[in-house]
C-alpha cells in the first residue's frame, strides 16, 4: 500500500512585537534637557567625501614630481660639468704640445663683433725685455711659486683690510681663466680655476706657461699676443721691443682696453718707468724661461 502523505504543517506566526512604552517622566525630561542634533548644511551633505588618505595620497604626486625634476636638473648639471672639466683636463695634457688656436676671452670678444688680431709666435721670438717686465708686473714670484703665490695672497688681504685692495692672481691662474674660465668675477670662477692652475703647473714648464700667457692675452681691443700687440702699438715685431716699450705693453695688462700701451697717459707712464726700473734691477726675474730662448 502506498504510505499517506504527511500533513502540511501550519505556519508559526511571528511572535506579536512589544507595545510601546509610554513616555514617563524620566524620558521627557531627558528629551528635553538633550542638546539638539547638528545639521550640517545640504552642500555639505551633498558632496562627495574623501578620505583624508586618498586626498594626501593625490597631493604628493605632484609634490614628488617636483622633487624629481630639481633632482634630475642637479644630476644632469653636475654630468655635465664633470664631462667638461674632464675635457679641460685632456686639453691641458694636449697644449703641452700644440698652441691653443683661441681662448675663451678670443671668443667672448668675437662674439660681440669685436674684429680679432692674433699671431702666435714662440717665445725665442719675444724679447726677454717683454718677459721680464710681464712678469715683474704681474707675478713677480712666477719662477718661485707652484702657480698660487700663498706670500702674495696674504699681502693682499692685509691689503684689503686697510681699505686698499690689491689682487694676487698669478700668470699661471690667468692663463687658467683666459684660456678655459669666462671671465666674470665670481667665487665659483676662483674655485674652479685653483684646480686648473695646479693641473697646468704640473702638466707645463714655465717656460710654456709664459709663452701661452704672452701669446693670448689681451694688450687692446681684439689685440691678443705679443706680436700683435707689438706691431699695432709700436710697429715692430715682439723680437725687437725695447725696454721701455716692454714696460709700456706691460702696465696696460691689468686694463688693456682703457691703457694705451702706444700712447700712455702721465700716470701709465710713471708706472711704466717703475717697472723698467724693478725689471733692469731683477735679472732673476725670467730665469725660469731663460734657458728655452
């Protein structure tokens, strides 16, 4: 037989919820004494919200890419300068031997339409009255010092303490900053150019450094070199200048291009019959380069 099929049960209903409690006068007194619920405004409620994390999260990309950026300048510059300094390096290594074709004064001069006038000549070709009176004018320790002249360093800032200054650059730091450095008048220049000077006087004889010096630095307007300084001022060759003639080429150095060296005024002058005197008196002067003529 087929078994009887069971019942359907009935569905339990829900047990009846509470009925409500009526308001006693504990509960009023609390309503009453409650402060009121802050509503914040609709524009307010109707923004989105943003977590304080997501919102930092969003500000330091940008505050990073900054970073990043004044990072990736200072590495590039500082690639550079070691690239150039490096380039200075081999080419000081290479003048040893060959004449440099230009400094960098021959190229701020060309680069302002100032017509050029160079001829490089050995020093065998320049007078040693030339030599001699340069360098009892500009660095009379030149033979002595290993191109920074610590003794006249410190006289200039005694010097310059007392309210007269006096500057201690060397041939060798001139040629250093004529020949590689713009010449602008900068701490960073100076601490460039110590290196270079020590590099040059270690890679160089003096005799070089001076013949380097006579034949690029500047004695007029584009007048660069003992040669052309010569035949524009006096119309002869650097070979045959005369004492006085040298003092005169020497004096205008510190400022080529208000002294005229052909036609010095009453103070060159004086200055130039100074310098012919200390240079007569000093044969030791050039003994450093005497021995190459």
């Amino acid at each position: 037989m087929r078994p009887k099929d069971p019942a359907p049960r009935r569905p339990v209903p829900p047990p009846p919820s509470p009925a409500p409690r009526a308001p006693t006068l504990q509960h009023d007194v609390a309503a009453a004494w409650a402060p009121p619920q802050r509503r914040e405004p609709s524009f307010y409620r109707d923004a989105p919200q943003q977590p304080a994390a997501e919102a930092t999260a969003v500000a330091a990309p940008e505050s990073r890419d900054w970073r990043d950026l004044i990072r990736r300048a200072a590495n590039v510059a500082f690639l550079v300068f070691v690239g150039w300094f490096v380039a200075v390096l081999l080419l000081i290594g290479v003048y040893r031997f060959v004449n440099p074709p230009f400094s960098m004064l021959m190229m701020q001069q060309a680069l302002t339409g100032t017509p050029i006038d160079k001829q490089w000549v050995p020093i065998e070709r320049i007078s040693p009255n030339l030599s001699r009176a340069v360098i009892v004018a500009e660095d009379g320790r030149f033979c002595e010092h290993w191109g920074i002249d610590f003794i006249e360093m410190a006289h200039a800032v005694r010097r310059a303490s007392d309210g007269y200054p006096r500057g201690a650059s060397t041939i060798t730091m001139q040629v250093a900053k004529n020949l590689f450095l713009v010449p602008t008048k900068s701490y960073l220049r100076k601490i460039v150019e110590v290196p270079l000077t020590f590099a040059i006087e270690l890679a160089w004889p003096k005799w070089r450094i001076l013949e380097i010096y006579l034949n690029i630095v500047e004695w007029g307007p584009g007048v660069f070199g003992a040669e052309a300084a010569s035949r524009a001022h006096f119309g002869r060759p650097a070979s045959s200048l005369s004492a006085r003639q040298a003092a005169q080429l020497a004096v205008v150095l510190p400022n080529p291009i208000v002294r005229d060296a052909g036609s010095p005024g009453p103070r060159t002058s004086r200055r130039a019959s100074t310098i012919q005197a200390r240079a007569a008196g000093n044969r030791t002067a050039s003994s450093c380069v005497d021995g190459r003529r």
